[in-house]
C-alpha cells in the first residue's frame, strides 16, 4: 500500500495521521514542510495533483491538497493549518506541477492566501472592483469588524 510507505517516509512531517477509510488518508504536516511533501508524493511516488481546497476555520486558514495514486485508487489528503489570518502564507506548489497554479490564484483571491513564489498571482474569478483586501470565504464576524480579533 502506498500509504505505508508514505508513513515511513514522512514520519518527521507527519503532525498527524487520519485513516477516514482504506481509500481515503488525511496527512496533517507544517506548512513549512507543504514542497519537501509535495514533492515526494508528486515525484517520487507518483501520486497524481489532483486539487487543493481552502476552507477558514477558527484556529486558522487550512489547505487541504488532495492526491491520487491512480493504481490503487487512493486518495491522500496533506492537511495544513496557516494560525495567522493576518498574514496566511505558504509555498507555492506551481513551481513542482503547474496543475496547483489555478486552485492557489483562487485560494488566495477568496481568502487571503499568500502563495511565494507562485509566479503569477492575480485575479481570477472576482470582478476588477472587488474591493482589495476583502476575501469572500473569509468568515467576517459583525463584532470584530473594526475592533481587530477578538479571539
């Protein structure tokens, strides 16, 4: 099984690990680590990028890049948590496969995610006066608006 050997490779990366079932793995790692584990899945195993989603959680902006090895009909989900809302950034992933370069423009249009290196983050969905430095899958609370964070 390829999540076996993903294990053994990866258990310095590994934060957490989450079998939903035999087809379906959540990998929590750093963001930090988001290219070096990338790179494995995508270069050395073989898996297949399929898609990345974002989603704004309380404790944070989370990413989740979602992987297919085709052969087993296997899905490995790397789970990532950006805590500063403020200032959410990750390595882009266009750089190992170009297939990331759409869904990160996205990501950081409608929340706010800033992907380095990515070589050509602009607007990609929002109309040109969509206000700047609003992010429409950002959970805005009416009593912290103007107060900062109250968390």
């Amino acid at each position: 099984m390829i999540t076996e050997q993903i294990r053994a490779r990866l258990k310095e990366q590994i934060l957490d690990w989450y079998e939903h079932n035999p087809k379906r793995t959540y990998i929590s790692i750093a963001p930090k680590d988001i290219k070096l584990v990338a790179d494995y899945l995508f270069k050395e195993l073989g898996l297949r990028f399929a898609t990345a989603s974002g989603q704004d959680t309380p404790s944070g902006l989370e990413i989740l890049y979602h992987f297919s090895f085709d052969k087993e009909g296997v899905v490995v989900s790397l789970r990532v948590l950006l805590k500063d809302k403020n200032n959410p950034q990750i390595d882009s992933l266009a750089t190992l496969f170009p297939a990331a370069e759409w869904i990160e423009r996205e990501m950081w249009e409608l929340l706010g995610i800033n992907f380095v290196g990515h070589p050509n983050l602009t607007r990609l969905l929002l109309a040109e006066e969509w206000p700047e430095g609003k992010y429409p899958l950002r959970h805005e609370h009416s009593e912290e608006e103007g107060h900062g964070h109250t968390h």
